[in-house]
C-alpha cells in the first residue's frame, strides 16, 4: 500500500497526503456525526489534471476513493468508507471567468458557493441557488447533490444553473467540456449524469454556471391561510397574477408555528392568526410598482376570505425576522434531541392529506412524539421533524422511517426531494424507484466505474 501513498505523494505533493491523526476529524464524518470511519489518506489535490492522475493511481491499485466537497450533505455521503481514500476538493477553488455577455461563470468545483454568489453580485448578476450552507458547501458538492433551497419555484434546482461540466471517471479519464450556451442538443447531454449522481459516477472538477440580471426589488410578506387546499389555490392565483417574479413560497403548519414561537428564544410570530403559515417572496425590478402589485394581490386573497392574515415586511430588518422564523429549523437538531428529519416530494395537491395521515399515524404509533411539518410546498418539497423524549426510551428511528416512507410510497412520493440519498436512505430508494430504474441505475454504475470504487456503498444498495 506505501507504494499507492508514495505515488500520491508525488503527484500532489507530501503536504497534501495525510494520514492517522494528522487527518482532521471532521473528513472521517458527516454533518450529523451519524457515521465515523478512518480513511486510508486524505488527499487534496490542487488541479484538475492532478484529480486525475490521483484517480488513475487509485484505480491501477484497486484503491476506492470518497469525493469530499465542503462537507455539509445531510445524507452521509461523503463519509468514507473505512480505507477509501479521501478525496477533498477543497483545494481546487476559484472562479475562472465572468462572461457578462454569456450570463455565465466558470469555476472550479472546490469554490464555495458563496464566493461564487459574491463574485456574480459584484457584476451586477444573480447565481440564483441559495442554501443555508452556503459559506462552506461547494460547487462541486452543490451539483453531486443537485441542491434545491429557497428559490427554486423560480429558477430551478442546481441542474438548471449547470451549462457545462469537466468531470473525472473513476479510471481517471477526464471527460465534458465547458459549455456556455444555453441550447446545445447535439447527441446525449452527458453533465446530466453527474449532476445529483452523489460522487458515484465522477468526480466533478469544474463547471460553468448560468447567471441571471440581478432582482433589483423585493417584497416579502408573512400570511395566515385556513387550510392546505387555499394555501394551493392562493398560490396558484399569485403565480398567475405575479408576472413570474415569486421567488419563494415557504409553506409552516401549526405545529411548526407553534414550536418556533414558544421555544426558540426570540422569535416572535408576524400575524396573530391560526392556521398554515405562509412566508412569500417577489423578486423583480421596481420597487414601487412591485409593492403595489403584491399588497393588491394580498388584500384581494383577504377579501375572498382566502388569507386569515397578512403582514408586509417594512424594512430589510422585517424581512430578515420573517425568515429568521422560518430557518430556526436549523435549531431543531440541537434543540430537540434525539431527532430525525425527513426531506421528501409528493405531488403538490397531495401534500395537505399526506401530513394530515401522517400526524394521525405519528401520534398513534408514538403517542409521546412531537412533530413539525414545513416545507418549500411551491415545489412539491415537505420537510418532516420528529422528536420523542429519552424518557420514553430508545429513539425508535427505524419504525419512524418505516411509518413516514411507508406511507410516503402509498402517495408514489419521493424519499429525496434535494439532499439526495446518500447512507441515509439507501434503503428506501426502492420506494421512490421501480426495478427498472434501479436496474438502469446499476447498469450505469457498471458501465462508468466497473470496478465500484468511486463512493462505493452510496445510493445503490
Ligand atoms: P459534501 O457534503 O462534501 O458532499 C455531498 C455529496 O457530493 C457526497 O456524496 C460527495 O461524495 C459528493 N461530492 C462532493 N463534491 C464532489 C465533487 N466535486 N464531485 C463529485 N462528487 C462530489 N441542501 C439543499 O438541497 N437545499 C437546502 O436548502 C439545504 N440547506 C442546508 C442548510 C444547512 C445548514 C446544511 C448544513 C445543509 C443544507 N443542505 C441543503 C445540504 C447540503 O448543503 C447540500 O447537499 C450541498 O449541496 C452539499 O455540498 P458540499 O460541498 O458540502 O458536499
């Protein structure tokens, strides 16, 4: 084995081979610190060409190998299995070109994503994926997981940023091209294949982004609705009466409301009203005539009786209290302990009688739990919070996995709707997927990694 070391070593250089201690901790886990295991190295290349060349050592030596990017997946799929290599991107970071006239960016794949977002505001455009992790995920992890986030009911998911991708097989071969255009159907769209794949098929090195004009207004409100049917209703009124400027439509049912409001310190509910609460988002280019487009369409859902409830940011600092609210999820983990959260898709007009079902069954099966139910609900996206004290014994995460996926399957949900699958769901796939799908799956893994070393043990079980 201290011959595959050495021929990294060379390559990359002796600095960027660790190993045993000197391999800091946090490439052994994953967010959650649900899975630990030692890696043989941590190797950090710094160029494309030496991603490559460390691919096809590894693969001449049989050597499995776990693409890390910043670290942040919710599923567990960067951590390595115990002996793979480790492979960080981190190193492989900066931005290339700004094209103004393509509207696009390109950069190599270990960038933070919010570099990258800084780097397009400064030119007067918008990268338009924005996630809680932005700081520390990177572009590279952003397209291995497809990541969604907050404003994807208006440009899309990850997939829809990418115009071009360079990627490294698993034998080392380097593959794709830096696409700028927008139209090119000329044979198989191959970036397609590594986008959301999870590091399983590629290793994604650089990209070229689409940007979009930067919004220059927006307003923002915070609304009360009776019921999941109005909340479809109203936002498919808004769409059609927004002139495609909604940029997010974040979706929190009572039990949501009601867990932020009386346990997280200082957060203070907008409206006094009961009921599903609504966090809406414009986007667009003039302030005045967008404000009086959005309070109009407000007081007209309250005249139909559609809106219990609204209040309209007044300052950047409303705003930023509106959705301070709506990401205190990112205190339930902590906060609520032992806990497991679920991020899954289901048709949209679905989506009221799943949660419905699934608080019946929750409180029937585990009468002590406590739940929330939110949602980025313009795209089909329901996140799920579960939590049941220790004094009630062992936290039974299985049967609370079997219970929401198994009803989840009765609806032919998805069981990842952004974070992917990863460790996490693996055995769950089957439920979103028909053997047909999952035998294509396999014929592809075979076909670009027959040796299975690249991310072995993730999606595919
Ligand atoms: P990592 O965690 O390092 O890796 C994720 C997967 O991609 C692994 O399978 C890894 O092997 C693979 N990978 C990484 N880099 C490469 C590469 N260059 N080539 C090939 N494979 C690679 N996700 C959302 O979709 N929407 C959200 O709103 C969202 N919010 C979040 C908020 C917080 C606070 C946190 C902690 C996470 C959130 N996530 C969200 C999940 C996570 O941030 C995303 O999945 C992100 O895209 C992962 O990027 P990363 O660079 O950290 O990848």
């Amino acid at each position: 084995m201290s011959t595959l070391l050495d021929e990294l070593t060379r390559i990359v250089g002796a600095a960027h081979v660790l190993t045993g201690t000197d391999i800091p901790p946090q490439h052994c886990t994953d967010w959650f610190q649900t899975h630990t295991h030692s890696p043989l190295a941590l190797v950090r290349p710094g160029t494309p060409d030496e991603v490559a060349r460390v691919m096809a050592a590894c693969h001449r030596h049989n050597q499995p190998v776990t693409p890390q990017g910043g670290l942040t997946g919710l599923v567990a799929g960067a951590v390595p299995a115990e002996g793979d290599v480790a492979l960080s991107l981190a190193r492989l970071s900066g931005i290339e070109e700004l094209d103004t006239s393509a509207g696009t960016i390109t950069v190599l794949a270990g960038t933070p994503l919010q570099t990258v977002q800084e780097a397009a505001r400064a030119a007067g455009l918008l990268l338009a994926v924005d996630l809680g992790a932005r700081g520390s995920c990177q572009i590279g992890g952003n397209i291995a997981t497809n990541a969604g986030g907050n404003r994807v009911i208006r440009y899309g998911m990850f997939r829809d940023q990418v115009l071009g991708l360079e990627a490294v097989l698993a034998d080392g071969t380097p593959v794709g091209g830096l696409n700028k255009m927008l139209k090119n159907n000329a044979g198989y769209d191959l970036k397609h294949l590594f986008i959301g794949s999870e590091g399983t098929l590629g290793i994604v090195t650089r990209a070229v982004l689409r940007l979009h004009p930067m919004p220059l207004s927006c307003c923002t409100a915070w609304c009360t609705l009776p019921d999941h049917d109005t909340v479809i209703r109203f936002l498919r009124h808004a769409q059609s009466r927004l002139a495609g400027t909604l940029s997010a439509f974040e979706v929190m049912w009572p039990d949501f409301h009601e867990l932020v409001t009386t346990r997280v310190p200082d957060m203070r509910s907008p409206v006094a009203s009961q009921g599903l609460q609504v966090l809406m988002e414009i986007e667009g280019s003039d302030a005045e005539r967008d404000m009086a487009m959005f309070s109009t369409l407000l007081e007209e859902a309250l005249e139909r009786g559609w809106l219990h409830d609204a209040a309209i940011a007044q300052s950047l600092k409303e705003r930023e209290a509106f959705w301070r609210l709506r990401d205190a999820v990112s205190e339930f983990p902590l906060m609520w302990s032992p806990y497991c959260g679920y991020d899954v898709s289901l048709p949209i007009g679905d989506i009221g009688r799943f949660v419905q079902e699934l608080q019946h069954l929750l409180r029937e099966r585990f009468p002590h739990c406590e739940h929330v139910h939110f949602g980025h609900i313009g795209d089909s996206n329901l996140h799920v919070g579960v939590h049941l004290d220790k004094q009630w014994g062992p936290f039974p995460e299985a049967e609370i996995d079997e219970c929401v996926y198994g009803l989840l399957r009765n609806y032919g949900g998805s069981v990842s709707a952004e974070h992917g699958i990863g460790q996490h769901k693996k055995a769950f796939l089957g439920h979103s997927r028909t053997p047909q799908e999952l035998a294509l799956m396999r014929t592809l893994k075979q076909a670009l990694d027959p040796k299975n070393l690249l991310n072995r043990g993730k999606v595919l079980a």
